[in-house]
C-alpha cells in the first residue's frame, strides 16, 4: 500500500513528460481552432452546440443561448492586405458555394494603374477611358462589327453588333416593324418594360432600349470575349455576369416581356432543348423570342439542319412565329395552357409537375419541361400588369403570393420615398450632378428604394437576399430588375462597378447567418468605384463596429451618421452611415 501511494504522490519523470506535452498540444489544439473562428478568410465560423453559453457567428458577432445577437468588442485588425496585381475578378465568383479559406483572396483590389473616375452618363454612354478596362483585344477581334474602337486614351463604342452593324437603334425600331407597334416605338405603350438580352457583348443592344423606357439585363458569360460585360458596366448600362449552363438563371419566373439573341452563341437544341425551356419559364404570357442568328435566315446544309430542328422544338413548345424579316425570326409565347392541353400524349418536351416551383432559382437545375401558367394566370398577357410606368407603383397581382397587401405595398413605397429624400440630404453636399450611375440595393424587399429613384437618372440592381428569394418576382413586376443572391458568397460582377451601394439590415441578415462581417466589407469595397458611397442602415451596434473599418477600407474621404426618422419599416436602434470611398493607388511593383 505504501509503494502505491508514493507512486500516485510522487510521479516519476518519463510519466510527468507524458502529462505535459499532452497538456501543451491540448493547448495548440485550443489555440488553433479559437483562432480559426478569427481568420479573415473565415466565412461561416465554427458554432458550439447548444449546450454552450454563446454562439459565435462571425467576426464581430456573437449569439447567445437564447439566440439573441449583440456585437461584440473584438479587435479589428490593423491592416487589411492589398492585392498587388489587378486581375483578381473572377476568383471563385462562379461558384455558388463557398470556396475554402486558402483559395479565398481577402484583400482590397487596387484600381490599374492610370485609373481615372469614370465618364459619367450619359457621356459613358459611347466612350470611357482605356485606363479603367486596359483590354482592347475585342476592338481588334471586332473591328468589322462596330463593338469599339481604340480611340487614343479612351475607347469608343458606336453602337454596333455582330447582327446590327449599322448601329441599336436602328436595329431596335426595326424590330418594333416587325412587331407592327405604333410609332415604332419597341415599348408597345408600356408593356414592354423588362428584357434579357443573352449574350449581350459590350450591350449596345440594352444601352439604346434605355431612350425608350425599357430596362435590358444585359447577361454574358466570361468567355473566349473576356471583360464584355465589364465594359458593359463601366459604360452605366445595366447588364451582368451569367451563363445559360446547368443551373437556373436567377431570376424568377415570368419576369420579361422579351427576350433576345444576336449571334449569342448558344446551342439552343443542347440536352432536349432544355435551354429554350429556361427562356420560357422566364417570358411573361405572350412574351417573345427575337433571334438574330445565322439558323435564322441562312440556305446552307447545316443552318437549315438546325433551323428546322428548332422550329420543330418551339412547335412542340406552342410556340409561334410572330415576324421574320431579313436576318431576324420573332417567336411568341403562348398566353394560355390550351395549346399545351391539345398535345399528343408523350409529346416531348412535357409539362413541369404540380410540386415544381418555377420560381425557386438558387442552385436549382434547370428543368426540361414547361411551366404551365396558373388558374389565375391563364389568358392574361403579360401576368395582367398595368403598362409602365404605372406598374412601378401599381399594386401587381403576385403579391398575394408572398403575403403582402396592396395597402402594405402602397406604404413601403412611400415610406422609402420619404427615405431616399432624407438620404438625398445628407450627400447634397458631396453628390455632383450625373455623379452617380450604376446603384446597387443589396436588400432589396419590394424593391422600394429603387422606385424612388425612379426620378434620378440611374439604374438599380436590386439584389434579393436567398432568405427573401420570393419577393424577388415583386421587383420584376414593378418593371425593375435584380437577382438572386447569397451575401455569404461573392456577386458576380467585376470590381469597381457600382457607384453607390445601399445595406438596409443587411449586416443583421449576415450576422444571423453566421457569416463574416469582414467578408462583406470587403465584397462591397470590391465593387465599388473609387469616389463611390455606400449607404449603411442597420443596428447602433453594428453601424459602430462598421465604422472602426473605414479607414482601413480606405472609405474616409467623407462620411456623416445620422439616427433617421422613425417610420413603419424602422426600429428604435435604427441607424444610418453614409460613406465615400477615396481613389487611392500602389505602386506598380508593390504589395502590402
């Protein structure tokens, strides 16, 4: 007995060696993952399970056991790095998930070098400054199609394209000829509003609709024609990165009266048409398909071969031709599930099934089958909306769909008019006139700020956070547009895009997601322009934290903090930070 009590008293060194380093790898291991939770690359960070008295959510953040989140004092970091090259664009921008820490670039983009504030609209219109997008390969490979053209420091667009040469608006009046409109004029009197223009180029084709009250998204992928779209927005045109590949574009059902393609490079009769079966789900009732396109109008073999394939396919669609003239075919939607009904049974493509929501677009596969119209949809062309711009604040009949009343709809529009006019105010002093173009909204809700501005020349991308996916049909009936979107990941669109970026609750909306605060910041510095704003409306806490990165995000050339006026959409800790980003350069060969 003794023998076994000094050996418990009095343990032996070789067994004392064991405890220690068993002690001091516990403690590695402690250290490592507390200071995972901390990374800058982190974008979800680790959660303790339920047992534990706090929850921590992201940097800045921390949820305790009731759920409730406060922000919490942690330490902002002195620096953040500097990328020393400027082609960080598209990393991991396509990937709809979260790409892991170590292929993650949590850094600012620096501008190239000679970068200038861009030409405002509608100047930008038709020539911006080559310093900005220093790639003038498409000029060489279209110089016989009128895209641009290098014209000593700045790059000149004369509105041409692969199958209007002669110029967009001719090639815009042309179509409404075809269509037989009055005067000519595309819009119909206003029921033609909302256009997807696929494989737009540099988007000439949704430049020239602007002048006649139509709103194009522009979509093009980063192909064997890299930067079209980034031309695109530095030239104020509505318009963003997008491929027809395998997932649903996201957007939402019957959200455009038209839909084109120039020479897009699209196989339309790919995997049993199933692309063509996404522009249907995406055409309103009686909604059309201009194609400018070789399998258009073309007598050779192979052409024909593929025309006929097609129009076979839309046959079988109950699509029909509206208009054909020269090196263009017009397709018109059907406006009723009739023609559908009258199908030979098996007749392919089929009809979608009952539990199908046309409307679902995050990371959901595109489907080879057509979405039937609704009982309540059934014969009413164009979902039944008013001409625009009625239709910006007219009640529209979806909104039954997600719950909201038109009384509701017709109070959150005038509450954010009343509230851009108080923004307004507060830049008064820094906002030149055409200063701001490109606006992004990145909650966008019943898409009242961008109504508001309706009276401003820009454009708004109103961005719908995944968790409000079903609003996002609202935007579309009010004649504006947007996407989809999951603020855990990047957007896709090159830096330096937007010139004014408003957040409304969208750092609550992240925090309760358990995703980064930092990663946001600086997905936000990433596309914003130099001289840029951003409007901040969240928590007295959150607005706080956010302010000690400022200077860090080099967005102190100016800034104010207000506490707003109260209203139905606003709480008691509502708070308002408006901040201007400053143009700012590194060295040539330098990285911080």
């Amino acid at each position: 007995m003794k023998h076994l009590r000094t050996e418990r008293v009095r343990p032996t060194p070789k067994l004392f060696t064991y405890v220690l380093v068993g002690f001091i790898a516990l403690l590695g291991l402690t250290c490592l993952y507390y200071g995972s939770s901390f990374a800058p690359g982190s974008r979800k960070s680790d959660e303790f399970d339920g047992s534990n008295h706090r929850v921590r959510t992201g940097i800045g953040s921390v949820r305790n056991r009731d759920g409730v989140l406060a922000v919490s004092r942690f330490e902002v970091p002195k620096s953040v790095p500097v990328r020393e090259s400027n082609h960080l664009i598209l990393i991991d921008v396509w990937l709809h998930h979260c790409p892991p820490p170590e292929r993650r670039f949590n850094c600012l983009v620096p501008p190239p070098i000679g970068y200038k504030i861009p030409l405002r609209w509608p100047v930008s219109r038709d020539e911006v400054w080559k310093a900005n997008i220093p790639h003038t390969h498409l000029a060489q490979e279209k110089s016989d199609q009128n895209w641009m053209v290098v014209n000593g420091d700045k790059i000149n667009f004369p509105g041409g394209g692969t199958h209007f040469h002669n110029g967009a608006d001719k090639y815009i009046v042309s179509l409404a000829q075809m269509l037989k409109f009055p005067g000519d004029k595309l819009n119909n009197g206003g029921s033609i509003r909302n256009v997807l223009d696929v494989g737009c180029g540099v988007a000439s084709f949704g430049a020239y609709l602007l002048s006649h009250d139509i709103i194009a998204m522009s979509l093009a992928p980063n192909d064997v024609h890299q930067n079209q779209i980034q031309f695109a927005l530095e030239r104020g045109i509505p318009s963003t990165l997008g491929v027809l590949g395998t997932k649903r574009l996201p957007y939402p059902s019957r959200s455009f009266e038209l839909a084109h393609c120039s020479r897009c490079r699209i196989d339309w009769l790919q995997r049993d048409g199933i692309l063509l079966l996404e522009l249907d789900r995406l055409l309103r009732p009686g909604g059309y398909f201009v194609y400018s396109s070789p399998e258009a109008y073309a007598h050779d073999p192979e052409n024909r071969k593929i025309g006929n394939a097609m129009h076979d396919l839309f046959k079988r669609m109950c699509w029909k031709v509206v208009a054909k003239r020269d090196q263009s075919v017009i397709w018109g939607k059907p406006i009723s599930n009739s023609c559908y009904l009258k199908r030979d049974p098996g007749v392919l493509p089929p009809l979608c099934p009952s539990g199908d929501d046309p409307d679902a677009t995050w990371n959901v596969s595109m489907k080879a089958c057509i979405s039937p119209y609704s009982v309540r949809m059934h014969k009413e062309r164009w979902s039944g909306l008013v001409p625009w711009p009625r239709r910006l604040t007219a009640p529209p009949p979806r909104l039954e769909e997600i719950g909201v009343t038109p009384e509701q709809f017709r109070e959150d529009t005038e509450t954010w008019r009343l509230r851009v006019i108080e923004y307004w105010k507060l830049l008064k002093p820094m906002v030149q006139k055409n200063s701001i173009r490109n606006v992004m909204d990145m909650s966008s809700n019943l898409g009242g700020f961008a109504a508001a501005l309706n009276d401003k020349d820009v454009w708004v991308m109103n961005v719908m956070p995944v968790q409000s996916s079903p609003r996002m049909k609202i935007i579309y009936d009010r004649g504006l547009i947007g996407a989809t979107h999951d603020w855990c990941e990047a957007f896709d669109t090159y830096p330096r895009t937007f010139d004014l970026i408003h957040a409304w609750n969208t750092f609550t909306e992240t925090q309760t997601r358990g995703c980064s605060f930092e990663d946001l910041l600086i997905e936000m510095d990433r596309i914003l322009r130099p001289e840029g704003f951003v409007i901040i409306r969240d928590t007295t806490d959150n607005i706080s934290y956010i302010k000690k990165y400022l200077t860090l995000l080099k967005w102190d050339k100016w800034s104010t903090e207000t506490t707003p006026k109260g209203d139905s959409l606003s709480t008691k800790d509502d708070r308002v930070l408006i901040a201007r980003k400053r143009l700012w350069s590194v060295p040539a060969n330098s990285a911080s």
